[in-house]
C-alpha cells in the first residue's frame, strides 16, 4: 500500500512565510516603478548584489580575476 504523506505544522509556516516574500517583492516593484525612474531602480539591484555578493567571492575564492 501507498504510504501517505502530510504536511507539518513547520512546512506550512514556511510556505506561508515563502508567499508573503515572494507577493511582497512583486507588490512593492510595483509601488517603486511609479515613484522612481527605471535606471535607478536597475542600479539599485545591481548595487545590491554587488555589495552582498563581492564579500562571498573574496571570501571563497580571493581575489577577482582581472
């Protein structure tokens, strides 16, 4: 016979947690591209993940190849 699986109490709160960040991101896009103009929003992003991703590559691999 099948065996049936359920769903944990943890499971659920994670996946609810996981819907409010993942809407949340689209709800608050949609509140930046009216007050702000496309380029800084793009810069923003992209500063952003240079300023966290930087760290983790000097960290793990050294320096940056150049």
């Amino acid at each position: 016979m099948a065996e049936i699986k359920t769903v944990n109490p943890k499971d659920w709160k994670l996946l609810v947690l996981l819907s409010v960040l993942w809407g949340g991101s689209f709800f608050f896009s949609g509140v930046v591209v009216r007050e702000l103009p496309p380029l800084t929003i793009v810069l923003s992003g992209v500063g952003l993940g240079m300023l966290v991703l930087l760290p983790i590559h000097l960290i793990k691999l050294g320096n940056l190849p150049i």
